[in-house]
C-alpha cells in the first residue's frame, strides 16, 4: 500500500514522503531501492525506476536464524 504524507521543504527541494509495504529490490548498478507497488504502476515491468537497469535483487529481511547443533 503506498501512502503519501504531506510535503515538506528541505532547503529548496520539495521532497515527498513515502510509505511503503511490500517486497524491497535493490538494484544492482545504481544501489536504488525499488518496491514492488512502483514496479506495478510502471506496467510490470521488472526495471530499476532510477536507471532503468534489468537486474534487480530481492532484499533480505534483517532476521537472523537460529538451528541448535547436534
């Protein structure tokens, strides 16, 4: 789901907020974070929106697994 906040200034740059859920790819040229919900406004097609390179990798979450050893 990608909500917008209201705009705020940052010296003379208007920057939106975004929030997003969903699944995370960075991209593997540029290092841009690109979510799933932008993939789909822009067709479906799996491209960096900042580059516009074809390789993207999925983001692993932050969680560590644990196995006890035998």
């Amino acid at each position: 789901m990608l909500k917008s906040k209201k705009p705020f200034v940052m010296g003379r740059v208007r920057v939106m907020e975004k929030i997003t859920t969903g699944i995370a790819y960075e991209c593997l040229r540029c290092g841009a974070k690109v979510f799933t919900e932008e993939l789909e406004l822009r067709g479906g097609e799996i491209k960096c929106t900042v580059c516009g390179y074809r390789v993207l990798k999925k983001i692993r979450p932050p969680v560590v697994k644990r196995v006890q050893a035998k």
